[in-house]
C-alpha cells in the first residue's frame, strides 16, 4: 500500500493600503463571504509571482516557458545551434510545433496602428503552451537534425513532419518543476497535458472590508512664471489628476500539493522533494505586484502553517466564516487552531506532521500546534519528511 503524501500550506497575511489584484475596473477584487463582503486575491494573481521566485530557488533548466511565443522561443533555440539555419529557424520552428506537435499556430494579432506596415511579428499558439527548457532545448536540437540531414529547407520540413510520434514523447516527457506542480492544458492534443500537482484557492480577507478610494494629483516640475500657486505653496493647477482604488486586509491563504502526483511525474524521489521545498518556500516570500510602485505591499505571514496530510488536503476556510474582529492576526490565529483542532477530532484527520512559522505575540496560539521554527527550518523539514515517506513507497 502506498504512503499518501499530501503538503498543505496555510498562511495568514497582512497587507495595509493595497490594489493586490484588480477586477476589470481596476477596483480590487472582492467577494460574499459570511453574509460581508471580503477582499479577494485570485490563485492566479498569487501563483504567478510563485513561479517567477522559482527562478531564483531552481535551475532554469528545471522549469519552462508559459507563452503564446512558441515559434519565436524554438526559432532561437535552433539558430543559437547552427547561426547558418537562423533564416530558416521560424520555418524549422513551425515544422515542428505544426506537424510534429499538433499546435495549431496563428498569425497574432496586428499591433495598433500598424495596419500600414508589414508585421514581421511570428505566428503564435492560440493559447499560452507550457514547456519546459529541456523541451525546447530537444526540439532545437532535432530539427537542426533534420535540417543537416536535407539538401534544403522543405526536405527538412517533411522530414520532421513524419515524426510525430518523436516530438509528441519529447513532449509528454516533460520533467519541468513549475509545469509539474501547475499543470499543463493542451487544447490540440489531450495526451500532452499533464495534470497540475499544486491546487490555490483564492486568499481572502478575514474581516469585512471595504473598498476606498485615494484622489490623486500629479504637478508639473516644470511651470510657468506665472502659474498660481496653491495656499499649501504648490501648483494650483495638476498637470493629472485621478483616483486609485484601495483596501487594507488580513487574508487567509491555502495551498496544498500532492507529492505522490509530483513524484509520478517528475520520477524522481529528491527532485519532488526539492520542488515542494521550493514550492514551500515561495509560498511564503511571494507576493501579487498589482500596483506595487503605489503600494510598496512587500509584506511576509505574520503566521504560517504547514502540515504534512496521509487522508486529503483540509482547507481551514471556515474558520473565518464568522468575521473576525479585531485584533485582527491574533482573533484569525485562535479561529485558524480551534478549526484545525475540531476537523482533526470530528473527521480524523490529524496531520502526521505540523511546522509553524510565526511572528510576534498574536500569533503565540499557534504553539498549540506546534512548536515554531524558521523559514529555513520548514523547508529543510519539508524536504526531509516527504523524501523519506517517498522513499517508502
């Protein structure tokens, strides 16, 4: 029988004046929740900045490329391998993506005001295709391949269209971290997906919150020797003016990854270890850039909770369906442990294993759970303890 392995990430977070993730208004995002309206960040909004700190904690030849620029990523790729096939990569590119993928490629779409002028921009997927480096890195190297082994370039073209079957395996290989834990869709070809690992729900605050508005005004540094002056000693007259709308919020953030999924896709016990440490790691650090240059949001947790799970991912939302009341870090924490501590006596879902990470006094309930440790003591113990119940199997 299998050891289930199931990591999940709980984290609260408080951010004062902020725009995390906008709605197509530009107002921030929000939902009903417990009969009040909360602040809400979209999984998306926060998985992005995850998997850009990837960079950072990984090899880039560990993760991939998500893009509609596919043609554009193996054109270079092919000529970075031969300089003498670099007019003809675009070419060698489509070949293979085209009649050796199945990626249906479309012309993208003009620029404005550029109808009068040739667009020399490459055709594009129809959706953002996630690949691996490793990937781009074979599919260069076989087309430059076909190429030196053709008297010209529709020789070589029908040649990587008959193999298929090669360039759909180099596919499906894909060992890439990030598109492990965040899945890949392929809409052309099914087989070529892979399953994403990782599940986000969407942060929430913990409280009622509403939306405000800041009014903004920007002065001209260069004015007129006659521009009146305002009775506070500034310019009278804003050369812009506009409004920014904002939110203050303690949110509730989950995540959980299921290491036993990973594993059978990267097949490898230490590398699965190594990509949930990562995974960990910029949970914690990351944050949603929406509007940063005005907001400077650069918070981390006040409290985190990470659990090692051999049932399922539980999901503590509920803790906060009452609005907490302030002090706000301190009521969420109590709320957080007497729900972890209720779901485990009612369902039996006692986690095999608890870190916490926390700071200051509002957060000291959570000693309930378990005794704190740092960042770089979570993710060492994460690493250690998935490897091993890995290692079981």
């Amino acid at each position: 029988m299998s050891t289930r392995t199931i990591v999940e990430m709980h984290a609260l977070e408080t951010t004062a004046a902020a725009n995390l993730n906008r709605d197509d208004t530009g107002s921030p995002k929000t939902m009903e929740y417990g009969g009040v309206t909360r602040a809400r960040v979209s999984s998306q909004a926060w998985k992005r900045p995850i998997r850009q700190m990837f960079d950072d904690l990984l090899d880039p030849q560990e993760l991939g490329i998500r893009s509609k620029k596919v043609v554009e990523i193996l054109s270079k790729r092919i000529a970075a391998l031969d300089d003498s096939f670099a007019d003809e990569a675009p070419d060698l590119a489509e070949a293979v993506l085209s009649k050796g993928a199945g990626i249906k490629l479309t012309a993208p779409r003009k620029k404005k005001g550029a109808e009068d002028q040739e667009d020399k921009r490459l055709n594009q997927s129809q959706y953002l295709l996630f690949l691996g480096n490793r990937q781009y890195d074979a599919l260069a190297q076989l087309a430059v391949d076909a190429r030196r082994e053709s008297s010209g370039l529709k020789e070589a073209q029908t040649a990587i269209g008959k193999m298929k079957k090669q360039i759909k395996q180099i596919i499906k290989d894909d060992k890439s971290i990030d598109v492990a834990l965040f899945g890949r869709m392929v809409a052309d070809d099914t087989d070529l997906n892979i399953d994403a690992a990782s599940q986000f729900a969407n942060a929430f605050s913990v409280q009622a919150v509403d939306t405000e508005s800041d009014f903004f005004t920007a002065v001209d540094d260069i004015r007129n020797a006659g521009d009146a002056d305002d009775e506070n000693g500034g310019d009278s007259g804003a050369a812009m003016l506009g409004e920014i709308e904002f939110n203050a919020a303690t949110y509730y953030r989950f995540a959980d990854v299921d290491a036993n999924r990973l594993y059978d896709t990267l097949g490898d016990v230490e590398a699965t270890a190594k990509a949930i440490g990562a995974l960990v790691k910029a949970f914690v650090m990351s944050m949603p850039q929406g509007k940063s240059s005005t907001f400077a949001q650069g918070t981390l947790p006040d409290l985190v909770v990470v659990n090692i799970r051999d049932t399922q991912a539980v999901n503590m939302s509920g803790a906060f369906l009452t609005p907490v009341k302030p002090n706000y870090v301190e009521n969420a924490t109590k709320a957080l442990v007497r729900r972890s501590k209720d779901m485990d006596d009612v369902y039996g879902v006692t986690p095999v294993k608890t870190w916490v990470v926390r700071i200051g006094d509002a957060t000291k309930d959570a000693d309930a759970l378990a005794e704190a440790v740092s960042l770089r003591e979570l993710v060492d113990g994460v690493e250690e303890a998935v490897s091993s119940r890995l290692s079981q199997e």
